[in-house]
C-alpha cells in the first residue's frame, strides 16, 4: 500500500488543504451574512455546508437542506466534477517519464483536479442559491 502513494507528497496534502479552507472560508462568506440576519438558512445548517465544501458539488445541497431540486442539480454536476478530479488523481499513479518535470506535472495536474472538484462549489451554489 505504501508503494502506492509514494507519489504523493506533503505538498499534496498542503494543497488539498488550501483548497478545502480557501472554499470553506468562501462557503461560509456567502452563506453566514444570510444567516444572521434571517434571511437565509440557519446559521448550523451554513456551517454544516461551510464545513460539508469537501464535498464539492453538493455543498450547495448541504446548503438547502437536501431539497430535491438543489440534490438533482448536485447529483447531475457530480460526474462532471468528478470525472475532472479523477483525471487528476490519475496522474499521480501513472508511470512518466519528463525527468525533473514530472513532479511539477503531477503537482499541476493534482491542483487543476482539485479546482474542478472545489469549483462544483460556486456552481452548485449558484443554483442553490438562486
């Protein structure tokens, strides 16, 4: 198992946690103004999506309680996202062969997947938020 992911890097991981606090800390800015001033969700149901980011496209169905309409939109985005952080995920297991690029490529490669997933966010919110 080790063998497996000694591809990845601390740098990785700090990546992966930039992202996931740079789009909590966005989910929580459009969500928490809402909140408290009573004119959007409840401030436990803002932070259980503000934390929930992770889970990219669904946070916006986080947002609103599961409602139906928001939970199709996120579960139709769901591959999209998905299909773009598996491509990104694929890169740090295939075998290549760029020589003292190859690390830079992955760590591009891990970054733009991860963007594509965290980016099922904004686009989730839009919808949920409309």
């Amino acid at each position: 198992m080790k063998r497996m992911f000694h591809r990845f890097t601390k740098m990785h991981w700090w990546i992966l946690l930039g992202f996931y606090g740079a789009f909590t800390a966005l989910s929580l800015l459009l969500l928490l103004p809402g909140s408290l001033t009573g004119h959007g969700d409840t401030l436990a149901r803002s932070l259980a999506a503000s934390v929930g980011s992770f889970s990219g496209p669904f946070t916006g169905a986080i947002a609103r309680g599961f409602q139906s309409c928001c939970l199709q939109f996120s579960l139709g985005l769901c591959p999209y996202c998905g299909s773009i952080l598996g491509i990104g995920l694929l890169f740090q297991f295939v075998p290549l062969h760029f020589g003292r690029f190859e690390h830079g490529f992955r760590l591009t490669t891990w970054s733009l997947g991860l963007l594509g997933w965290f980016g099922g966010v904004l686009i989730s919110f839009g919808h949920a938020l409309s």
